[in-house]
C-alpha cells in the first residue's frame, strides 16, 4: 500500500472519518458525499482553501452584487427622494476601505497566522 497513488490522502480521509464519524465507519453506512467530503477535509491544502472560501463568503459576502443588492435598492429610493447619498467610489474610499480593510487583516490574523 505504500507504492500506490494516493495512499496519503486515503489515509488522512480515514483518520477525519474515525475523528468525526466513527459510528458511520463501524456501520458501513458511509454515503459517497461523506467519503468525497472526508477527502477534502483530509487533504490540509483542500482544507486550507475551504476554510478560506467559507470565512470569506461569511465576513466579506456584503462586498458582492448579491450581498449589496438590498443597499442598490436604497440607493436608488434615497436617490428618488432627493436624499444625499454618496457615489460608488465616494463609499468605497469614506466608508469600504476604512472599515472593511483592518477586518479583512484582522479576520487574517485571527484565522491563517
């Protein structure tokens, strides 16, 4: 078993699913989805960038199209009922930067140090 392709990866899956489901180990109830997802969470670069995706959609999601889609729409009606509202690049330099850069570093530090 040394010689063959991808025995590490298969080795540290095993170890996850003993680690997190050693009951569905024993039973033999393993479904594909559990084993696919052992693979990656037992590969420590897989798991480096599923960290980083999942934090990054959680913290920065509201730096989005999708996320800011509610804050468009109060624009515009702000904007209809002649309310001041700063420009696109006015709130990225007043309010984006100042606020979310020491997050994104902070949110580094905290997590990937």
């Amino acid at each position: 078993m040394a010689g063959a392709p991808h025995a590490e990866q298969i080795c540290q899956a095993v170890a996850v699913l003993q680690a997190h489901f050693p009951a569905i180990l024993a039973n033999g109830t393993l479904s594909p989805e559990q084993a696919q997802m052992a693979l990656v969470l037992g590969n420590p670069l897989y798991m480096k960038c599923l960290q980083a995706i999942s934090i990054g959609s959680v913290f920065f999601g509201a730096n989005t199209y999708i996320g800011n889609g509610p804050n468009f729409m109060v624009k515009a009606i702000a904007d209809q009922q002649k309310a001041h509202t700063p420009s696109f690049l006015g709130y990225v330099f007043r309010f984006t930067l100042p606020y979310m850069l020491p997050m994104l570093l902070i949110v580094w530090w905290f997590f990937f140090r």
